[in-house]
C-alpha cells in the first residue's frame, strides 16, 4: 500500500457525489488531480498557495486501489508530484486529516 494526499478545501470534499469518485476542481481546468507524495511535501503545498485559508483537509490515497491513472511529474521547479489523471475512486481515500494554521500561521496535518 503506497500513500499519496490530495489537499483539498473541506467544503469540497463534504460535496462530492457518494456515488461517484471525488474530483478536484483542478481535473477540469488542468486535466488531473494534484496530490503531493508524503507529509512533507503537502505542507510546502499548503504554505505556498493556502496562506491565510481555513477549513483544509488531507486525504490520504491509497494508489492501489485507484483505477484512474497516475503519474508522477515534474512541477515548473523541477520537484515531481502525483498527479491522478481522472477521478479519485471513494474506496481509494483510505483516511482524511484536517490542516490547520497555528498562531504563528504555519500548518499543521493533524493527527490520523
């Protein structure tokens, strides 16, 4: 079992059809999903473009059991990322973890 996350908005996730897989906004308007490879990774994320957001949350993606495709490709720096090229099968969400910013504004994956 390989663990991947998808950062998404909270709102986001409570919305999605149950019958269907999960799909960011970004599958439409960029053709995949962005996921980050570990921890690490999806902090940098969230501290790059989610500054000041509130209500984030982390799903964890067990990529064996996706039925979309994935790849792993470089960004505009050069760092590789995951990206799902299709919908996030439901049963492939195997946990979620909110984010959230401390006093100083720094996030923070809470506790699985």
């Amino acid at each position: 079992m390989a663990i991947i996350f998808h950062l998404t908005k909270q709102a986001d996730w409570d919305s999605r059809d149950p019958n269907e897989g999960y799909v960011a906004p970004s599958l439409a308007s960029e053709g995949f999903i962005h996921c980050s490879e570990d921890e690490t990774q999806l902090l940098e994320v969230a501290h790059r473009l989610f500054v000041g957001e509130t209500g984030l949350l982390a799903l964890e993606v067990d990529t064996d059991l996706l039925t979309s495709p994935l790849k792993r490709e470089p960004s505009r720096s050069g760092t590789i990322y995951p990206h799902i090229y299709g919908p996030i099968d439901l049963n492939a969400v195997t946990g979620t973890r909110r984010i959230s910013a401390g006093a100083d504004g720094a996030f923070h994956l809470e506790a699985g």
